[in-house]
C-alpha cells in the first residue's frame, strides 16, 4: 500500500460510524466602535512598532508632505491614477527634472524601469488599525503589484476614513477578486539565526501619509 492509499484508508476507517459535525462557533468580533482620532493614533502605533515611518495630515497638507518625503530622492514611480495635484509642491520643487515616472495602461514600466527608481508613490485600499496592515488592490491609485514590491521605498498614501479597526471590518470593504498586496511594515525577515534583515523581498522602507479629511 503506498502512503496515498494508506492516509486514504484512515480517514475511511475513522469516518466509517458517520460522526455528528460540531457546530462551529461563530461569534467572533465583526465590528468596532473606535472613532477616527483613536484608529489613527492605534494604526500609528503598530506601525511605529514595525519601524515604519508614519505621518499624520490634513489632506491640503499632503503636497507639501510628499514633497519633503521626495526631497533628495532621485526618480520615483506614481500609479496613473493618483491624482497629480498631489504632486503640485514636489513638481515645483523639481524645475521640470521629469524625476516623476507614470505607471499606466499604455505605458507599463518594466521591472528594470522599476529596479532604477528610488521610491514609488501609491494609494491603498483599506488599513487594519489592530495589526497594522495596509491592503492594496491595483485599484488605479493604487497600480500594479509590481510598482510596489521592486522599489526600495514605498511611500504609501492612507486617507483615514479607510482605517478600520479588526480585520472582519476590512474583509468587508475588499473584493477577493482583485490582486491584493497586504504590507504589515517594511518588507523584513528574521527566517536565518532570528537578525531581522529588511528589504529581502520588498522595499525596505515605509514612509505612511494617513490623511485626514
């Protein structure tokens, strides 16, 4: 008998009496009451505890912050669907250097295009606030998976009434259709003699914008 047939042969045995299946509780938290000021401040937290670096702004506030952010740094991706109001401060500052490189439908960038910039700009989907996750779908805002994963900085764009609290809470609002990338942090691993190394398969740096209003 090979092992198939033998494993096979066990679950038979032990299903032969036809055992009664238990009920499965279900009565799990599905839902919060946190307001927008506590979500933020429990989001913040997880994600300063992940070595992220985290801002806090109002939303006519953000082009002034990405342009800090993007100060010094060389070409950066944007998803073709961030609005480019957002980069009205960072465009100035540049003089018409062009550092800023669209992602879209028609003009894909390659991996090597991607490898060559310094940072990527996105939007997100929904945060959990509880385990200090942000969920992106390549929704326009938000571009391909690539874009996020090959360049080493990630600058992620978080509006606040996308925070939820639990993660029932952001299943809801996702469609599992969609590909989605799930960040908890700069990309990190401490698989080899438990030193935690960062970078190992994503950017090693996470720069988050939560914006207010």
């Amino acid at each position: 008998m090979n092992a198939r047939a033998e494993i096979l042969d066990r679950i038979r045995s032990a299903l032969r009496d036809a055992p009664a299946v238990p009920e499965v509780p279900r009565d799990y938290r599905r839902s919060s009451e946190l307001g927008e000021d506590a979500l933020i401040e429990l989001l913040t937290d997880r994600l300063l505890d992940y070595k992220a670096n985290v801002f806090v702004e109002d939303a006519a506030a953000v082009p002034q912050r990405l342009a800090a952010l993007l100060e010094g740094t060389g070409r950066y991706a944007v998803p073709h669907g961030l609005a480019e109001s957002l980069f009205a401060e960072a465009d100035a500052h540049d003089g018409g250097s062009g550092r800023r490189v669209t992602d879209a439908p028609g003009h894909r960038l390659s991996v090597e295009e991607l490898d060559g910039v310094d940072a990527v700009v996105t939007g997100s989907a929904v945060a959990v606030a509880e385990t200090g996750t942000i969920v992106l779908d390549a929704s326009p805002d938000q571009g391909r998976r690539v874009i996020s994963l090959v360049p080493d900085r990630h600058i992620c764009l978080v509006r606040a009434g996308d925070i939820t609290t639990i993660l029932p809470e952001a299943l809801r609002r996702l469609d599992a259709t969609r590909p989605q990338t799930w960040i908890s942090g700069p990309s990190a691993t401490s698989d080899i003699e438990l030193e935690r190394v960062e970078g190992v398969h994503g950017p090693r740096t996470l720069d988050v914008v939560i914006v207010r209003g």
